[in-house]
C-alpha cells in the first residue's frame, strides 16, 4: 500500500483547535502535510492508503484526492 496526496478541508465550523488535532491525527496516522493552506481551513497531505478511512468518517473534515484542474 502506497502513499497518495489528498485535500482534508475542514468545515466552516471548525474552530483553530480542531484544525491543530486534525494536523496532529495526520502525522501520528503516518501522514506529511505538504502544505497547510491560509485562505481556507485546509491540509494537502501525503497520506497512506489506509489512513484514508480515518479522516473520510470524520464529521469535520472532507477528504477528495488532489488532482489537477482546469478551466477549460
């Protein structure tokens, strides 16, 4: 089982301190965080495969792979 690179984008209520255990849970799941984003309350993150579950049940938190994305 490998390693991917996913969004985890928090929810609007989430408060500062949610966002630091969730950083916490990243790194203790084995996870790197690649860059923590200030615009919105979100995490890209190289996480193993078998983490993922962990945080897609987590009710603050959203979990897609990252992609590319396009305009057009």
């Amino acid at each position: 089982m490998g390693e991917n690179t996913y969004i985890i984008r928090m929810n609007e209520t989430a408060t500062a301190d949610d966002k630091a255990k969730i950083a916490a849970e990243i790194v203790a799941s084995g996870g790197t965080i690649e860059h923590e984003y200030t615009l919105l309350k979100a995490f890209a993150v190289r996480l193993p495969e078998t983490s993922v579950s962990t945080f897609s049940t987590n009710p603050l938190v959203e979990v897609e792979k990252d992609q590319e994305v396009t305009t057009q």
